[in-house]
C-alpha cells in the first residue's frame, strides 16, 4: 500500500502501455524503414478450432469492438498501422482484447493485440497484467502457409497464417490454466486483410473476403446488443470507507460496458484486472498491507482501451489495533 519512489511512474507507464496500444505499435519494416502504405481498415479473423486450447478446455472470447463470428472464431478490427504489398511485411494494431475462459475461476484477458508480418514469418504481441504489471508479451510466433498475400487496388490479404506458442506465451498459458501448454503448441489460424486504399475500404466491391474477417460493425447481432454503461463515467465504490492495516478491501463499480477489461490500481500502482459482467458491474477484493502507512489511499478503475473515463474512490487505513 506505502508508495515506493518511481512506484506511480513506472505504474503509470505500464497503464499506458496497456491501454493504448498505437503507442507501442511502430509503423516500420524490418530495416527500421517506413512501410509505404498505412492502413487504413480491414480485420484479423482468428479461429482457434482443433488447436491446443480446445483440447485443454479454454475457449476463446473476445471485447467489443472485435466479435465472436462462432464458437471458435473470432474478428478483430484493424485500428491501424503499415503494410507494404510487395513484401508482404505488414504491422496492425487490432482492436479489442482476446478473453481466455477456462479451468480458472478468472478469464485470461489479453489487450493491445498487435500482429507483425516480415516475409514467411512474424509474431502476435499482446498485453496483459503478470505478477500485478501490465507488460506486452509476444504470444505466437506466426508463419505462413507458403501463399503469397493477395493484394488487390485498396487491401492486402494474408490467409492461412499458423499461430503457434512462444516460450513466454505458454508459460502465461500454463500459469493462468494450470494446464500444461509448451512452446509450439498450435494457437490458431488467422486470415488478416489490411486496408490501404484512401477511401478507408477494406477490400473491392464484390471481391471476397475471408470467412469471419469482415468489419464488425456490418454485424447485425452486433448492432442490435444493447450498449449498457456507454457512454457514462463508471461509478466506483469501496466496501469500508476506513479499516485498519493488515485488513482486506473490496472495490466495485458500476456502469462500465459489459465485456470491459477493468485494471484495478491502488495508489497509482496497477495490480490487478477485472472484467465487467453483463450488467456493467465488478467487484474485486484485495489486501491491504500491513506496513500501509496511515492515511487516506485510493482506488482507480480504469477501462482498458480508454473507452470510458477513469473513476476513483479513496479510503482511509489506520494502525492495527
């Protein structure tokens, strides 16, 4: 609970990181050049079936603005980013997060989805909180299926891009399920389409696009659910306004979107995460230390992605009795 010094800096910077991932995500080749066309719309449909995490009972879900096209597919929409057609190197910050439900009582949420492509290979980035520290990760190494892109006036399109487990991947796996997941073990298949036409199209009239991979905002589903705790600031409260050291604290909040990533700080320094039921609510216990100094502490829930506003809530801490 006491503030340690650079404790708020170096938590702050890892929020940041966490909650905006076009900062982290560089438009650049693989010799530190520009790519020459940005990009400008598309997705990545990523499907999961028959891979390492349906045999071990993990399932994938997903956080607005991706959709879940079927049991084992999802869509993520291309925020941004650059990609060159006639290398096939491509960088794409995905938006929303990936949402891991499994064997443990907690989903496993990975935000700042970020894929890089260079030639026959690349790597899925991602961010996440590990041991209280948001931090990014590279989660698949990615290799492709031997087809070159396909690359039409306004898109450029990646099928059959295998993703498989990195080292430090399957030790966040392993340590989240509790199952055994190793470096190699498949995570998927992803079809990609990057926009770079001026227009912002993600492919031409009438051409084909990947099964899943198409704008989640054409979903009529997706349209049709309503958008409870938008756009409104959450409200946050604390289960005791003041308790001693050494105790435990409970924080919820109300009127985030259902589906949020929620990161939970405690004076400044970002522990834990959250994710919001489908009422807009969460609720998460913690301790407080019991060399917390005495005095007034606070709480700050932060939506991951910046959708809505922080809310904080403070609370006091006295002497062990």
């Amino acid at each position: 609970m006491a503030k340690r010094p650079g404790a708020a800096a170096l938590a702050a910077g890892a929020l940041f990181a966490l909650c905006c991932p076009a900062a982290a995500a560089a438009q650049v080749g693989t010799e530190g050049e520009a790519l020459p066309r940005e990009v400008s719309g598309g997705s990545a449909s990523w499907a999961t079936a028959g891979t390492g995490l349906t045999g071990r009972g993990v399932s994938l879900d997903v956080t607005r603005p991706a959709v879940r096209a079927s049991a084992d597919r999802a869509s993520f929409p291309a925020l941004g980013g650059g990609a060159d057609p006639e290398t096939g190197a491509a960088e794409l910050e995905l938006g929303g997060a990936a949402r891991f439900e499994g064997p443990a009582s907690q989903p496993l949420v990975l935000a700042g989805l970020r894929l890089r492509l260079a030639g026959d290979g690349g790597a899925l980035y991602a961010r996440s909180v590990v041991d209280g520290r948001a931090r990014e990760l590279a989660l698949a190494e990615v290799a492709a299926a031997g087809a070159d892109p396909v690359v039409r006036a306004t898109s450029v399109t990646w099928s059959g891009l295998r993703a498989s487990l990195t080292a430090e991947g399957a030790a966040l796996l392993s340590s989240w399920s509790g199952a055994e997941f190793a470096a190699g073990d498949g995570l998927g298949v992803l079809e990609v389409t990057a926009g770079t036409g001026e227009s912002g199209q993600s492919g031409e009239a009438g051409s084909a696009a990947p099964e899943g991979a198409g704008s989640p905002q054409a979903s009529p589903s997706a349209e049709a659910e309503p958008q409870v705790g938008v756009p409104g600031k959450p409200t946050v409260a604390v289960a005791r306004a003041a308790l001693t050291a050494g105790a435990e604290q409970t924080v919820t909040g109300e009127g985030f979107t259902p589906g949020a990533v929620v990161l939970v700080a405690i004076d400044g320094d970002t522990r834990y995460q959250a994710v919001a039921d489908a009422r807009g609510g969460i609720a998460r216990s913690f301790p407080v230390y019991a060399n917390a100094f005495e005095g007034e502490h606070t709480v700050e829930l932060t939506v991951v992605g910046g959708e809505q506003g922080a809310s904080s809530v403070r609370f006091g801490v006295g002497a062990p009795n």
